[in-house]
C-alpha cells in the first residue's frame, strides 16, 4: 500500500472529484462515492491491500 502523495495531478483530481457531485443531491453523492470506491478496489485487486487501505483509512491519526 501507499501512503505517499502518488499523483501525477493531486489538485486536477479533487477538483475533477468535486465536479462530479455538482448538482447531486447527497443521496447521489454518497452513490458516486460507493461506487468509486468499488470501481477503485476492483482496479486494485489484491485484497491485503484492501484491507491494509481500509484499516489506514479507518486510523484517525494519519
């Protein structure tokens, strides 16, 4: 897993990120965000990652 910046373009992907829940109501947006995530864990693969992301993502002091 990794916890370093890897993007080419941080700031064009938040931006393109916030975009895309413009006009949503939240009940579309949470939608949006589940199924990124899916389609990110499906991209990955590897289920140690997956749950090495999810305990990352879950440990509030990072």
């Amino acid at each position: 897993m990794k916890t370093t910046a890897n993007f080419q373009d941080a700031d064009g992907f938040y931006e393109l990120l916030i975009d895309a829940h413009v006009d949503m109501s939240p009940e579309q947006s949470e939608l949006l965000n589940t199924r990124l995530i899916l389609i990110l864990a499906n991209h990955i693969g590897d289920s140690a990652v997956l749950r090495e992301c999810i305990e990352a993502a879950k440990d509030l002091s990072i």
